[in-house]
C-alpha cells in the first residue's frame, strides 16, 4: 500500500501532470472565443508547423527537463525514463530527423493532454454524481456519465472515478515521460558525437595521468638515488653534484606539473610543447648524476621525427630510465635510438637484477606499451639474454 502511494509523495508527479495541462492552455483560449471541434484541428496544424522550427526542440527540451525529471532524487531518474536519458537534448533540430520527432512529440503531447484535462475535470464530477443520486438528488449537467436512477449504493461507488484519476496522473506521468525520452532525446548522431566526446575525455586522461607518472616518477627517483648516494658518499663534491641533480630535475618535473594542470584547468587548451627526443641527451644527465653509466647510440635522423612520435619516445625514454634507477640502481645502461624504415626504435637495456618486475608489472611498464599502441607501434618488456631489456618499435605514420 506505501509503495502505491509513494509517487503521490513527489512532487514530479505533479509536475508532470501540470507539464500536459500547458499544452492545451492555449487552444483551451480559444473555445472561450469560439466553441468549435476545428479548433483542435487548426491547434494540431500549428503544432505541426512550429515543431519544424528548429528552436522549438530547444524550448521542448527545456520544458522536459524542468518538469518531468525527478530533481531531488537524481538517482531515480534514469528508471524514470525507459530510454536511459536522465536530462532531454536541449538543442536545435539539426536534421530533419530531428524536426519530425518534435513534430510528433508536440503533436502527441497535445493529444495525451487533451484526454488528460477530461478526466481530470470529468472523473471528479463523475464522483459528485454518484453522491448526489446516492443521496436521492438530481445530478447537475456536464458529466459524461449522467446518472438519473437513485441508489444509495452509488455512494460506494463513488471512489472508483478518484481512483482512477489517480492512476490517469501518475500513469499519464510516466508515459509522457517515455515518449519525452524517445522524441526529445539524442539522435544517433548525437549520441554518437557524445560517445566520441567521451572518449576523447578519456584518452586525455589517461595521457594526462602517464604524464604525470613518468614526469613526476622520474624527478622523485631521481632525488631518492641522489639523496642515498650522497649520504653514502659523505663527499662534499659529491653532495654539491648531487643537490645540483635534484635540483635540476625537481624544476623540470615542476614545469611539467605547471603544463598538466593548466591543461586540466581550460579544458579547451592544448597542451604546451612537451619535450622531445632531441632533448634526451637532459633525460641522459640526469641518469648519470644518479651514478648510471649511460650509453647513447643514435642511427638516423632525429629531427625528422613527427611530433606526436618524438614526444612518445621521449616519455618512453624516461620511464625506462627510472625503472632502471629505481629497481636496478647504479648499473651501466645501453640506449639505443635509431630511425629507419618508416619506424623509431627504441632499446633500453641495463643488467638484470634481482629487484627487476616481472613482465606485465607496474603501472609504468603498463604505460609504455599504452603509448606505443595508440601510435599503432608495439613495445616488448622483460628480460633477454642476462639483461632486462625495453623495446618499443613506433611507426612514423
């Protein structure tokens, strides 16, 4: 019985009710001037005219959204609407696709509110009748059903029409609420257009969050292998070397930090120029100030490298070199980097070490074959002969 009676405790169904009532207020003006049937006739015709007005999907949308979503329980109003719309497109007709659904809904929603207003006005009256006949008295004119025979059972029937009034709002409710969903919500191609905008938010995301691991990883490593070694130094030289290292790669890493999140303050700007390949030789120094001997072979020409590539390669190049840093230490590191065929390569390796992940372990392996597969390249991970070896083939286009 309380759930029966729980949509009668909210207020969406109410204005939901009233949201088919203002689709007849304004041919209803009209049979004040004049009471004839063609007035519903030329009231659809409007309709149809002004549902191929682009801005009236707009004005529909807005209506919908204002009066028959559930506001104050939001996660209820996705069960709400059988089409899995929580809010209705609010935009232009683009297409004429689009013009013959809010032709159909305005012309629907006028029909649905046409039978509404009756009832509700009908089903009430109907109620007085069946008390005023029950009662021996002669019912008033205007009622559908007119009932001239006197019986005082008429009294127990006079709740039905209430209960049934109360069925016609909320079913009513619910069912221009579905069609709302069906005639007001996304095209195909909007959704699609929302997909695709989805998607693009994602990979951002994702690409901002390899950012900041490789940049950010990368910095406090290197300032953990500095801090360690000088400490273990207790040479002066040394601990100047090394605060020099931190603090130079502390700034870098806070250049990048400053670029990410202004990205992620305006959306709608693109990310300032990252670093590239051309500057590894900085990612190199680094390394070696943290006591890695580095080997550096480069075959081809690195400035002909696309952007997008080189940037990759770059990151690629660091994350490889802190997990050098990180899980293996101060050990000899043999870079290569070459370009031919169409194709970057790119090879790190460095002695195997008992504290070397496994293959497939850890966010930052996972993150380098992440890069090399959304430039259509492939990246292979884990030991080879005695050594622990990185390497990734990138397309150049």
């Amino acid at each position: 019985m309380i759930h029966l009676l729980r949509p009668f405790t909210r207020a969406v169904t109410y204005t939901r009710w009233l949201h088919l009532f203002v689709a007849v207020v304004w041919p209803a003006m009209w049979l004040f001037i004049e009471d004839e049937w063609w007035i519903w006739l030329l009231s659809a015709a409007l309709l149809g005219l002004a549902g191929l007005v682009p801005a009236m999907r707009t004005v529909e949308g807005l209506q919908a959204r204002l009066l028959l979503i559930d506001h104050r329980h939001p996660g209820e109003s996705r069960s709400d609407n059988a089409w899995g719309d929580s809010e209705f497109v609010a935009a232009p007709s683009a297409t004429w696709s689009d013009r013959r659904r809010t032709v159909l809904w305005l012309e629907t929603r006028l029909a649905l509110g046409i039978l509404v207003s009756m009832l509700t006005v009908q089903l009430p009256i109907t109620t007085q009748n069946l008390v005023t006949t029950a009662l021996g008295d002669t019912p008033g004119d205007g009622a559908l059903l007119r009932l001239e025979s006197h019986h005082w059972w008429h009294a127990l029937l006079a709740p039905l029409p209430l209960i049934l009034l109360a069925a016609v709002v909320v079913g009513s409710g619910e069912l221009i609420t579905r069609l709302a969903g069906r005639l007001l919500g996304p095209s195909p191609t909007e959704r699609l257009a929302a997909l695709e905008e989805r998607t693009e938010q994602l990979l951002e995301r994702n690409r901002i969050a390899r950012e900041l691991h490789d940049s950010i990883g990368h910095a406090l490593t290197v300032a953990v292998v500095q801090a360690g070694a000088a400490r273990a130094a207790g040479d002066p030289a040394f601990t100047d070397r090394a605060l020099d290292a931190i603090e130079e790669t502390g700034r870098a890493a806070l250049e990048d930090l400053d670029r990410v999140l202004g990205v992620l303050r305006e959306s709608g700007r693109p990310a300032s120029s990252r670093p590239a390949l051309t500057e590894a030789e900085r990612l190199l120094e680094s390394a070696r100030f943290s006591g890695a001997k580095v080997d550096l072979t480069v075959t081809g020409p690195l400035d002909g490298v696309p952007g997008p590539v080189s940037r990759e390669g770059y990151r690629i190049l660091q994350e490889s070199l802190t997990n050098v840093l990180r899980h293996a230490g101060a050990v000899p590191v043999r870079v290569r980097i070459g370009v031919a065929d169409g194709t970057l390569a790119l090879e790190i390796r460095n002695p195997l070490t008992a504290g070397v992940p496994g293959p497939g372990r850890g966010s930052g392996l996972r993150g380098i074959r992440e890069r090399a597969a959304l430039l259509g390249g492939r990246a292979r991970t884990g030991p080879d002969e005695g050594d622990w070896q990185v390497h990734v083939e990138l397309p150049l286009r």
